[in-house]
C-alpha cells in the first residue's frame, strides 16, 4: 500500500515529539503493509509556525531507511498559502486539504472549485469528518474534488461504507496516523478486500500511486 496522509515526522505539527518515536510509527505503518508514504504536518503557520520546507525535508532525510518517505503537507483551507505549488503532494497538481469544523460543508464546493481553478486537484482529507450524506459528498466530487478516508473510520463505518464504495465516492484510504492513533490499514484494506481485491488495490495503491506520479486518477497523464 501507499499512505498519502501520515503525520510521521518529529518536532513538527502535532506528530511525534523525537525521531525515536518516528521511527517507530514509520515501523508500525510498514509492518501493515505500507511501501511508501507521504508525510504530510499540517500547514497551519498559527499553530505550528515549525512547518516550513526546509524544516520538513531535513526531517525525511533523517526519518529515511525504512521506507521512502516523500514530501507532502496537509492544508487548511483557513490558511491556504500564495505559492500553493510549493505544498502539493509528492510534486504533485494533487493538494490535501482539511475544512475547519466551523465551514459549513455547503460552503465546501466552492473553496474546492477555486483550488481548482488555480489548477490544482483537492484531496479531502478525512472527508468523513465533514459529512457521510450522500447527496453532500457527490457536490464535493462535482466540484472537482477527490476523497480520502480515514483508515480507523473505514473500520467502524458499518453498512454505510458498502453505499459509498458501490457509488464510487471513495478515491482514496490512509492512516492519518498520529502519535498514540492506530494506522487501522490492514483491518481496513481486509474490509474492502472482501468486497472486492480490485477495489482495494485501487483505494489503497493505485491511486495513491497515481499521486506520487502526478498521473491522472484513472492512469491518463495530467
Ligand atoms: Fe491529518
């Protein structure tokens, strides 16, 4: 698998408070199946001023050795910086990008549209946080947007995930994992394993794959 939502890097955001610690959540992801990761710390210079560029790839290169760890960041759309190419996933036209809890999700189609008109792909991250109602997470889609679950919430989702995956609303599950939070990968991949093996080498490798590699989410070049 590939996670594309990780907060794995130490001294940064709300992540692992010494490379000790780090090491061993890059451990625990690689023990449940993850080849490559994205590590994104919350761009959110208010709260976590630390976050800068050059903070973070000093941190991967010395977090590096388990698995390859790529550059990524999580935005918030409150605090969406000039310069968004500098914050995209993996190089990427795909950003990563989280609502205040206080946005309401009506309000979501058009923060997402004007990312996309600066011509960048929007991931919601842990988009079950913002709304579970169908007809709510099809405007996201309309919008441009693609969606990414929480591993811990595909797990202890019940029969609604089964709506979700026949509709075709999920692009994409990682761990958002945090110091103390379970990854929840392998219940999760086993989960959407047993509906289909198809479908979840989409969920949990080809399309984050198709991130890492700048690639349009069906294969297509960008
Ligand atoms: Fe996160």
């Amino acid at each position: 698998m590939i996670d594309i939502h990780a907060h794995i890097l130490n001294n940064l955001d709300d992540g692992p408070e010494n490379l000790k610690e780090a090491r061993r959540l890059v451990s625990l992801l690689h023990s449940e199946g993850v080849e490559m990761v994205i590590a994104t710390p919350h761009l959110i210079p208010e709260r976590y001023p630390e976050v800068t560029k050059s903070t973070v790839r000093r941190r991967i290169r010395e977090l590096e050795g388990i698995i390859p760890i790529y550059e990524g960041y999580e935005l918030h759309a409150n605090y969406l910086p000039e310069d968004l190419d500098e914050y995209t996933l993996a190089g990427s036209n795909y950003i990563l990008i989280e609502f205040s809890p206080f946005t309401p999700s009506s309000s979501i189609p058009l923060i997402l549209r004007s990312i996309k008109n600066r011509g960048f792909i929007p991931i919601i991250a842990h988009t079950e946080r913002y709304s579970l109602e169908i007809g709510t997470l099809k405007r996201f889609k309309k919008s441009g947007a693609l969606l990414q679950f929480n591993a811990e919430s595909i797990i202890n989702m019940g029969t609604i995930l089964y709506k979700l995956i026949k509709l075709e609303i999920i692009d994409f599950i990682a761990s958002d994992i945090h110091p103390g939070r379970k990854a929840g990968l392998r219940d999760a991949y086993t989960i959407v394993k047993d509906y289909s093996e198809e479908l979840a080498n989409r969920l949990f490798y080809l399309n984050p794959y198709s991130v890492i590699k700048n690639q349009k989410i069906d294969g297509g070049i960008l």
